[in-house]
C-alpha cells in the first residue's frame, strides 16, 4: 500500500446522524456544510429537500408530506479531513433506509433534543448502530431553551440507550439564561451569542473555576450553578475513555444550539479528531483493508427515479478498498459480469458531479437499470461478498389488491424491483396466491402503490393484514422443520429472495411458537445473498 493511499484512507470520515424527528438534524447537517465551505448560506439545505426532486413524480408524496424520503450523500472538506456525511430520511416511516445507510458509515452523531431527552427513533437507531459497534458523538441540542436538566438528559441516555456518557463539555445555564459552554478538556469558556451565523470567538481560558473571572463573565448565579455541576460530575460522570467510544460502549457528549451555531464548531472539530477513519470491513472469506491495494467495495441504497425522464436507478456504493478510477472495470460477482464504472457519480453537497477518483470511505453513485440490488459487492480482482448490509423484519403489513387481474405480469416485475431496491419487502404467503408487503413504515406502502401506477402502470390498492411481526426461520433439523411448517402454514410466507418467513399476530404469538418449536430460530434481521 502507498503512502498516499494510507493518507487518503486516514483522512476520510464517513458517517451518519440518528436522532429523532425535529430534534434539529437538518439545522445540524446545515452548519456542518456551512463549516465545510460546502454551502454558502442558511436555508440551503432545507430547500434542497423540496427543490431537487421537485420533476419526479412518486416524490409527490414526499412533498406533500414535508419529509424527506431519500438518502443523500454530502460531501465536505474540513481542516484537510474528506467528510462524507450519509443523510438520512428523518421519518420514522423510512427508516428501512435510515437503517441500511447506517451499515455504510463508520461513525455516527447522534442529536438529542434537550427538552425532550432520547425519544422512539433514537431508541431504534441506536439498535442498530448497535448491531456493528459503530461509534457515536453525542450533540445535546436546543439549549437556548427551557429543557431537562444536563444530569437527567445523561441519565435518561444511559439508562434507554444502554451507553456510557462522557460529557466533554458542560453547558452554563439554559433557555434565557444560557450563558455558554464549559468545555471540560480544555477547561475554558465559550460564551453564547444568540442568532448568529458565523463562528463563535475563541473560548475564554479559565483556568480555576473559582476565579472571580467567571463571576465577571457569566453571571453569579450561572457560575456557582457552574462550579456545583462540575463537582459533582467530578464523582458521578465517567472519565472519557477513546477506547471505549471506538467500542461504542461509550459515547462523548456535547451541549449546543444547532440554530444559533454554538457548540457546532466544537463538535466538528472534535468529531474530526476523535472519530474514525474507514477500517477493516467483513467479507464472507475474511476482512478487507481499506489499504489493500485491490478495488472493492458493496452497495447499502438503490435510489430509483433520480431523473425519471431515464427511469435510471442510482446505486450508492461504499468503497471499501483500493481506489477507484474512472472508467475501471470491475466484476459484479451476484451475476459474474465485468461491468465497466464510466459514468460513476460522487455526491457533493448541492451536485452530483463525476468522479475520477474515490477512496475507501467514499461514496459513489452507480448508474443502472435494476441490475444492481442492495448488498451486491463489486471488486476488481478477488470474489468478495461483504456482510453486514441486512434486511430488517417488516413490522406492518398488507394484501395487495390488484385492480385489473391482466396486469399481473407487472406487478410481479414492479414489486420485485421494488424489494430489490429496498423499497418495501414483498412476500408470498406458501398458501394461496397473494402478494404481501411488509414495510418498517406504513408510508412506504404509498410509495410502493403509486410506483405501481406511475412507473409500471398497475393499478392497485391494499388492505389490511392481521400480521404485526414478521422473523426469518431456519433449523437445522429436517424433521422439526418440516412439522413446523406443517403446523403454520397459515403464517409462513417467502420473501423476495425466497427465504421463509414467520409472520404473526403479535408477540404473545410468536413466543407462543417460539416455546412449541425451540429447535427453530426466529432472525429479526437477514443478510441479503
Ligand atoms: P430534524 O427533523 O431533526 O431535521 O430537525 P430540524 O433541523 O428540521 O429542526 C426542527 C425544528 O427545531 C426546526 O423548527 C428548527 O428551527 C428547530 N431547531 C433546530 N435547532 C434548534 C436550536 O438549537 N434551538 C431551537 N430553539 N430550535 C432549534
């Protein structure tokens, strides 16, 4: 491995932000960009929500709803680190997405809203996070109001999140008396300007916090309530230990307002030092290097429509190892094809532009037309296939209803694409002929029935199934096998890429089939193959 190619791989930060709806993501991702040098002005990052995907038409749906339904990749640079930021949909509805995109990064932000503490969606990103160990920054955000008190928002992420806290800084005051941070590592001040737009001063060093200085600069009031939380942090916080974050059994924390720019710089600046750079990923044969001088890397999110004129499909790939150029050929190994990477895209902040040059860490789009599915692996040599890249069980549940019985052979090839892209799972129950949908989020049951009309002119509606849960059976026991099936037909489906699939009532039901049969096993996730 060059050492150019070891600079390039240390310098990337690939990473994502969980957080919850309106806990200020969007806010946060702006003055991120804004930092980066990557957009020029506030707003820009709001009207990009509704502005680019304005022509196409399923993403009506997306409009009329205010959300955002896709997953884009900003790309920033920061005091000479590469930082690619994978977007999130913030709408729980689409967090299939959300969570497939947290398999591409190597870190993670997670933004918690002040007033409100860990909420529903953090819960289960967290979990997801979780499933690969994946480091994550804490940023408390919306301290210019009236919220919890910085103790209890440290106990309730413990407690709900199960992840150690180590505040590296302590907020002074908050709501209308927010006076500023402490940061704890460099033990100085930075006080709190609201409504502003560009960087805070530097800190203000205070060297004793019982020097009269703070009494001066704060307030009395705001500097002994100072004085009396960094004490007793003193006993009852946890010292910050790298390690543990990079295990991701604890997580640094900081206090901000994402509006107002303040604590935003120190986040940054701390993610940048303290997160990780692309390490080691998992094949089925053995893990790979991002300094390993051969090309690979694998597919996380198909995003279909992104110029409907084409009706082209864009596939976001992460690359793993070696470096990619453009116009190299590489093998697609689920087909066994050379597939030559011409016209590849790497996302920018506001463009895509092309690529002549990615590193691991990096990603970049792929053009197609429904020949790449989610989890595909690409290299330029050796036959890979990277793991870690799952189906997450579908928690609801409906029949598809179709309109005009002669428009069958669509349906089958529109909802097959769809599950392919991820879109929304298909399964086919072993009894009878229907076709059921499972989703993470009703939303994504719209999506899928206007695709339908739209791009594979199917008419079709759905109704309502019984199905809570959904679990991916296996056994290693024929026999046991064999009479479970028998024993559930009614409840036993095959998804899109043929494996059997447990769906019940609720999970009185699935425990119920659980203690009857203990040789089979219920997966929540599957890898794809
Ligand atoms: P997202 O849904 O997580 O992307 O959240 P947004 O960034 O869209 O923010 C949700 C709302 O919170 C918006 O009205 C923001 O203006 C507001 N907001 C974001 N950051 C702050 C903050 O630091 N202080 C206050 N008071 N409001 C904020």
């Amino acid at each position: 491995m060059s050492n150019k190619h070891q600079k390039e791989v240390s310098k990337r930060r690939t990473f994502g932000i969980i957080s919850h709806p309106d806990a200020g993501k969007t806010t946060l991702t702006e003055k991120l960009l804004l930092f980066g040098g990557a957009i020029q002005m506030a707003g820009a990052v709001k009207s990009r929500k509704t502005a680019t995907h304005a022509t196409s038409d399923w993403m009506a749906v997306e409009r009329e709803r205010g959300i955002s339904v896709t997953t884009s990749v900003m790309r920033f640079n920061y005091h000479n680190y590469e930082i690619n930021l994978l977007d999130t949909p913030g709408h729980q509805d689409f967090s299939e997405d959300t969570y497939r995109v947290l398999t591409a990064v190597d870190s993670a932000l997670m933004v918690i809203d002040s007033g409100k503490g860990v909420e529903t969606q953090t819960t289960k990103l967290m979990e997801v996070c979780r499933m690969r160990n994946t480091p994550i920054i804490t940023f408390i955000n919306k301290l210019d109001r009236d919220g919890l008190e910085p103790l209890d928002l440290l106990s309730d992420i413990e407690e709900k999140l199960q992840i150690e806290c180590a505040p590296l800084s302590w907020p002074i005051g908050m709501g209308k008396g927010f006076k500023g941070v402490y940061d704890l590592l460099r033990q100085q001040i930075t006080l709190f300007t609201p409504s502003q737009d560009t960087r805070p001063e530097d800190g203000i060093v205070v060297q004793d916090l019982a020097d009269p200085m703070l009494d001066t600069l704060v307030g009395n009031f705001a500097a002994d309530k100072l004085r009396e939380d960094i004490e007793l942090l003193q006993g009852a916080a946890n010292p910050f230990e790298y390690e543990h974050y990079l295990k991701a059994s604890q997580t640094p924390v900081f206090f901000g307002s994402a509006i107002n720019n303040f604590g935003v710089r120190e986040l940054l600046d701390a993610f940048v030092e303290l997160s990780p750079a692309p390490g080691p990923r998992a094949t089925t044969t053995r893990l790979v290097d991002p300094g390993e001088e051969g090309f690979s890397g694998f597919t996380f999110k198909i995003q279909a429509n992104m110029d409907p004129a084409h009706r082209d499909r864009i596939a976001f790939f992460r690359v793993c190892s070696g470096k990619f150029t453009r116009g190299m050929k590489v093998m697609h190994h689920r087909l066994g094809k050379e597939v030559n990477l011409s016209n590849a895209t790497i996302f920018m902040a506001q463009e895509r532009a092309h690529v002549d040059e990615a590193y691991p860490g990096d990603i970049i789009g792929i053009h197609n037309h429904g020949t790449i599915k989610i989890g595909d692996t690409f290299t330029d040599r050796e036959e890979l296939k990277f793991t870690g890249i799952p189906n997450f069980a579908p928690e609801h549940f409906r029949r598809v209803v179709l309109k005009n019985p002669l428009r069958m052979k669509q349906l089958q090839k529109g909802l097959l694409q769809m599950a392919e892209e991820g879109a929304v799972q298909v399964f086919r129950p072993i009894v009878g002929n229907d076709y059921i949908l499972g989703a993470v989020g009703v939303l994504q049951f719209e999506v899928t029935m206007t695709r339908l009309k739209d791009e594979y002119g199917v008419d079709a509606t759905y109704e309502p199934l019984k199905y809570t849960l959904a679990r991916w059976v296996h056994c290693d026991n024929k026999r046991v096998m064999t009479e479970f099936e028998k024993k559930n037909q009614f409840n036993l489906a095959f998804d899109a890429e043929g494996h059997l699939t447990y769906l019940a009532e609720g999970n009185w039901r699935l425990n119920h089939t659980r203690e009857l049969f203990p040789e089979v096993i219920f997966d929540k996730t599957r890898e794809s193959v």
